[in-house]
C-alpha cells in the first residue's frame, strides 16, 4: 500500500495527464460514432423527390381520369406539400406531419395525434418510401391525387418489397392541408327541413373515394313515437345529385333503436351512401320518404301513412 501511495505521489502528474488523454479520446470516438450513425441515417433516408424513372419527374398536371389539367405552379405546389408530408413521416416527425391535415381530417379519422400514429404512420412507415404521384381528379376547392408509398431499397436493404402502399390524399387549395387515407372533403353543412312537426338537420359531410357520410340530428316535436325509416327497402333514404341521380344508403348499418324516436325527443346519428367521389355530380338533396308518423298504429295496423322530408345542401 505504501508503494502504492509513493508512487501516486513520485507520477501523480504523469498519471493525470494520461487519464486525461484516455478520457479526451474515448470522447473523440464517441462525438465521431454518432456524427458517423447520423450520416449512414441520412444516405439511408429516401430522398422523395426522386421517383423510380424520368417519366414519373414529370409534374402531374393532367387527370388520369377526366383528362383536365391542372397549371404547373398549383401543381408544383400541391406536389412539394405531399412530398414534405412523405418526408417529415420518414424522418419519423410525426407531430408535425399530423398538423399537416386539415382539422376535418383529423375530426373525421384522426382526432388524436396518438391515432395518427397507431392507425396511419405505423401501418405505412415502418420504413421510409418514396412516392410516384399522380393526378386523380379536381374540383373548384380541391385537387386529388394518387400516392404510391414504395419502400425504399437503400434503406431497407432488401430489393423485395414487403409491400407497398396506395393512398389517395387531396390538398385543400385554401390552406395547403391534406385529407389522408381516401378522405377527399369534412366540412359543417348545417341545412335543415322540417314537415309536419319532424325536423332533420345535416350537421356534418364527409365524402370518401368510395363513399359519402352524413351526420344527422333528428328532432320528433309531434305527440307520437314516429320512425324514421322501416329499413325495408335501402332506396328510402337517398342523396340526389344534380342531375337527379339517386344513391341508394347503408341505413341498415344504423341499428333500428336509432330510428324510433319518442314525443320530442332528438337524436344524431351517421348514415352512409353509396356514391363514390366525382366533383361533376355534386350531392345537391338528402331524402327520407318512409318516415312513419305514428309508430304505435303502424305496429298494430301496419298503417302506410308516411312522410317524405328532403333537405337542400
């Protein structure tokens, strides 16, 4: 111990400065290790401007489906902000790129960042894409268009993909906001008709690629139980486009309980229709023609007194 003690005190300076060399290096290697990881990172990250050939370089101006074009600057507009949407997913910025969308986006799919996360970014990143992007269709308010979500080789480091993902999203001309996963509108309508003391109010839209949902409150002012629809036939509650076409509902999917409503009660509930997105045939009415006006005596006399109520959007 006192050999120890006399050699500490002999070299003490000596031994300092080695430590302090050996403390200094390991220091170096550290900062240079993460400065190394952070550019593999980088080279890893797929660059989404850069599309699998020089054909999908050019600028998707023209609708694949009606043939209409869209000018290059709205185009090289809408094109940066999905392509920076990609990118903030792919760097794993998932808070920002949820404040991407548009609030009716978040209300109708996503109303928490954390269901974002579960129900979008976990499903498709996984690992980093690079995109192909396409015109789908337009309207006077939106452009639409199709995003295909490849997996990066370089980052993966496989060449087969374990899948790659198509998704549908529409920048809103407004304010530049995005409408994900096929949702290509959400908007407050607050149009409402009354007949024969049953009002029916629309509160909310939302039209899908595939389909369109309705958000309802309904109010019975009347002395009787009324029903709003036997759900015998899907053609009794309708939307009407503007040339007159009519799309049939999913009514059924709402359970009957919701159609029965009491003396002055109200009540909200969702109906979905079956017509897919086209920006020509605006939804321009919503009917409900088996409206029953005295429930109590339809059960017992199957009485075919019904009302019909349209609504103009």
């Amino acid at each position: 111990m006192n050999n120890i003690i006399r050699m500490w005190n002999r070299n003490r300076k000596v031994i300092i400065i080695i430590a302090l060399i050996v403390v200094f290096c390991f220091l170096v290697l550290h900062i240079l290790n993460n400065i190394a990881k952070e550019n593999i990172a980088k080279q890893n990250m797929p660059n989404v401007s850069n599309n699998a050939n020089s054909e999908e370089k050019k600028l998707p101006t023209t609708s694949i489906i009606t043939g209409e074009k869209v000018n290059e600057k709205v185009t090289t507009n809408n094109v940066e902000i999905i392509e920076k949407f990609v990118e903030t997913c792919n760097y794993g910025k998932i808070e920002e790129a949820y404040n991407m969308l548009t609030d009716g986006c978040k209300e109708a799919l996503y109303p928490t960042v954390e269901k974002f996360c579960d129900n979008y970014y976990n499903i498709i990143f996984k690992n980093p894409r690079t995109t192909k992007i396409e015109n789908y269709k337009n309207s006077t308010s939106t452009n639409t268009y199709i995003v295909t979500l490849y997996e990066d080789i370089m980052a993966t480091g496989s060449v087969q993909s374990t899948g790659d993902y198509k998704d549908y999203i529409t920048v809103e001309k407004e304010d530049g906001k995005l409408n994900i996963n096929s949702l290509i509108t959400s908007k407050s309508i607050k149009k409402e008709s009354e007949k024969n003391g049953i009002s029916i109010k629309v509160l909310k839209q939302e039209i899908y690629l595939d389909y369109e949902t309705y958000e309802f409150e309904f109010k019975n002012n009347t002395e009787n139980t009324i029903m709003l629809d036997t759900l015998l036939n899907s053609k009794t509650i309708y939307l009407l486009d503007r040339n007159n076409i009519k799309y049939s509902s999913f009514a059924a999917e709402v359970s009957d309980i919701f159609y029965e409503l009491s003396s002055y009660e109200t009540t909200t509930f969702s109906i979905r229709f079956n017509k897919r997105y086209n920006p020509v045939d605006e939804t321009k009415k919503i009917g409900f023609s088996d409206i029953i006006l005295n429930y109590e005596q339809y059960k017992e006399q199957n009485t075919k007194e019904r009302e019909k109520i349209e609504i103009d959007l």
